[in-house]
C-alpha cells in the first residue's frame, strides 16, 4: 500500500488554502446584507456586494450623503461619540436600517467606522400594521401611550400623550426614551430629577411594575395637569424586552384630594377648638378620630384611645350587649336606634366615674364602609342645675299651699267677724272680695 493515499488525504491537496486576509475579504464580500468601512472623514472607503448592487459604485464618497441624504455628519455618528448607533431611513421602495459601530486599533484609537446595512422592510411593514392597530384603537382614550423596544426606543405614542406632554410624535418616535428624558422629557415635570430617577431605574432593571404620579407643568403646548404613570415590562411579541408605559390624567381627583385636605384642616381646627367631645369611629368599632373636647368629657388622651373600642372604653359594662348588638345592625346598614338622633346615655371617664352624656350620632360611609361620628356633651352640670331647679320648684309650691291655706283662714275669720257685728246691729269691719 506503499504511495497509496487515502480518500480524505486526497481531496485535502485539492483543496485551496485561503489566507485569513482572502477568508476575511471574502466574508465581507458574500455577507448577505450590506456592509460598508468608512473613513474618521466620513468617506466611504470600501462596500461589499450587496451595497454595490443596491446602491452602485459609491466608493469615495461620504457616508452621510448616500445613505442618509444628510449636508453633513450625524451627531451621535461613533466617530463623535464612540458609541454605536442605529438608524431606519427608506430608499428605493424598502426601509433600511444602518447599524454604525466604531472600529479601534490595538491602542484604543478609533481608526474608522464599520456599517451593517439591511433591510427591515418586513419588520417596518409589521410595525405599522402594529401602529395602525394601536393609532385605531388607542388615539381616542384619555390614557397616555409610550409603547418600548427592547433598546427603549420609542416605536409608538398616542395623540394623548402628545397633548399630555406638549411635544410632536415625530421629535420622539425611533429614539432612546433615556436620552429624552435626560434632555427634554425631564423638564416637563414639577420635579424632574424625581422624575427621571424613576423612570430611569425601570429601564436599568426591567423586570418589575412601576406606579407614581407628577405633576405636569404648563407652557404654550401643555396645560398643567397632575398624570398617574403606570409601566410594566413587555413579555411578549414584537416588542419582548421593551416597555409599555401609561399616563393617565388624575388632575380632578388631585384637585379633589386638595379641597378634600382643605376641608379637613378646616374641620380639624374647628374640632379641637369646639367645647363638644368629637369622636368618630371605624367599620370595627375603633376610634379614629377624638378631639380635646373628648379628652375632657372622658378623661383620655387621643393618644391612649385611638384605635380602641370606644364602647369597651366608655359604655357602662351592662350596657354593652345592647349597644354591640345595635353596632352591629349600624355596620351593615349604617342605621340604629340612635342615629340621627340626640339622646342620653350613661358614659364612663377614664377614673371610672359615670356621667351623663347628651349624643348626636351620624353615619357616613368611607370607602364603602359605615362609620359613626359622635357629638358627646357632658351635662352633668345641667343635670346637677335641673335638679335643683326641680328641688326649688318643690319648695315654692309647698310654701305656696302654705300661703293659700293661711289666705283661705284669714278670709273665713274676717267673715265669721263680720256676721257677729251685723248680729249686733253694728257696721261689718271687712269688706270681702266676692263675699
């Protein structure tokens, strides 16, 4: 078998050794999509088939003309800011994308540019499929849109979010929502930096829902208004990876919750001055709310008494069925045998003396539960003058018939004298009314 060669050693000879210099130029050469290395002077220096075949000879000439139709270089080009950048532009009927990323030699220095050219014409087309279907859907509602791709970029925004935030869909679509909000999305809000911390920390961890309002501040394009804005990560479709974020318009509840607050400082100040104990109680019975007129009646500090049984607390002990059964009817229906009445109760002060309380109790409902608000007067002082009223009246009228038994003798002695002077043929002394 000597000189004989095997099969496998035979076709190896046959093969062509290619240096990696041939092998490198020959995979630029047949990529299947466009490639293109460009000079730190923007000139095109060299194109592979594919560019060739689509744009022609274009060699030497500057990047940002052919495939952008731009007078000069872009601003984020790598060779600026040595960072890579991507761009969609439409040429000859198809929608191209131009990813740009930096080329360095072995110091660091960046010594030109490589460019991957390709055609997402397909991807375009599903995108606006995608965006017909949301401008169709979503454009008429009174919640704002941001939809995300997975680089957070922006592929879409409702006409709402326009209004919302006073600024055009074209200055926003296809750019990183990060450099937006750093430089123009930020400075629509009362607070920016609050802003776009918050905004920013769900991009750097995109796993979690946000929820947070701001306050939008009014310019010529934007009214003010106070936005609710709610983001989640996008887990599926086109868009996996990105982010979906929502504003909606709670500016009337704000207001709301301004007089709301208003009012309730109003109401505060005016119950901690009122004489009358000001108690409200909760769904459970607990105190929520007891003024310094309460700390008087009762003895207890609002800080010993709030978030306790006010019946445990304050009810004589055998009166505690009778009002636990009656609350109970009060938590379901917010009726009672006392509500919307004023009525006198025994009530017991922290030292455990009884006192007699008048109560005007009312319900109201929060948050879909009952809850009571007591008006509690201490008359124990009226209670002590209407006794004694009650004892004077007693005296007076027993003094009184005292008077009148004595008047009535007077007047029958007067006559009996009379009648024995007129038996005498004298002149009667007394002259007697009616007799």
């Amino acid at each position: 078998m000597d000189g004989m060669h095997s099969e496998k050693e035979i076709l190896e000879e046959k093969r062509p050794i290619l240096s990696r210099e041939d092998l490198t130029r020959t995979l630029f050469e047949e990529f299947h999509e466009g490639l293109a290395i460009i000079g730190t002077d923007f000139t095109i220096l060299e194109v592979n088939r594919w560019l060739r075949d689509f744009y022609g000879e274009i060699s030497g000439e500057k990047c940002y003309e052919v495939f952008l139709g731009r007078d000069s270089s872009c601003p984020d080009c790598p060779v600026k800011s040595t960072e890579n950048s991507t761009k969609c532009f439409y040429r000859k009927g198809i929608w191209l994308e131009i990813c740009a990323y930096p080329i360095n030699d072995r110091t660091g220095k960046i010594v030109g540019i490589l460019e991957h050219v390709r055609d997402v014409t397909k991807v375009k087309s599903e995108e606006n499929e995608i965006e017909t279907l949301l401008n169709s859907v979503f454009n008429n509602i009174d919640v704002g849109f941001f939809i995300l791709d997975k680089n957070f970029r922006v592929v879409w925004m409702n006409d709402t979010l326009q209004k919302y935030f006073g600024i055009e869909r074209r200055e926003v679509i296809g750019k990183d929502k990060r450099d937006l909000i750093r430089k123009k999305i930020k400075y629509i809000f009362e607070k920016p930096d609050r802003f776009a911390d918050k905004v920013l920390s769900s991009y750097d961890n995109n796993t979690y829902t946000m929820s947070f309002e701001c306050h939008v501040l009014p310019d010529g394009k934007r009214e003010e208004r106070w936005l609710e804005h709610r983001s989640k990560p996008i887990s599926s479709g086109p868009y996996k990876g990105g982010r979906i974020e929502l504003y909606y318009d709670i500016t009337e509840r704000k207001i709301l919750e301004t007089r709301l607050l208003e009012n309730l400082k109003v109401f505060k100040t005016l119950a901690e001055e009122a004489k009358d104990g000001i108690i409200m109680i909760d769904n459970d019975g607990k105190v929520v709310f007891w003024n310094k007129g309460a700390e008087k009646i009762f003895g207890y500090k609002a800080e010993e008494i709030i978030g306790k049984d006010v019946h445990m607390m304050c009810a004589p002990r055998e009166c505690l069925d009778d009002y636990m059964k009656g609350f109970s009817t009060f938590r379901k229906y917010g009726k009672g045998k006392v509500v919307g009445r004023t009525v006198e109760v025994t009530g017991i002060r922290k030292d455990g003396r009884r006192i007699p309380v008048e109560l005007s109790v009312s319900a109201v409902k929060i948050r879909g539960k009952w809850h009571a608000i007591g008006i509690a007067r201490d008359i124990s002082k009226r209670k002590r003058t209407e006794e004694e009223l009650k004892k004077k009246v007693e005296e007076l009228e027993r003094f009184y018939r005292i008077a009148v038994d004595r008047e009535l003798k007077m007047i029958e002695l007067k006559k009996e004298i009379n009648q024995l002077l007129r038996e005498r043929g004298k002149e009667q002394k007394y002259i007697i009314e009616g007799g």
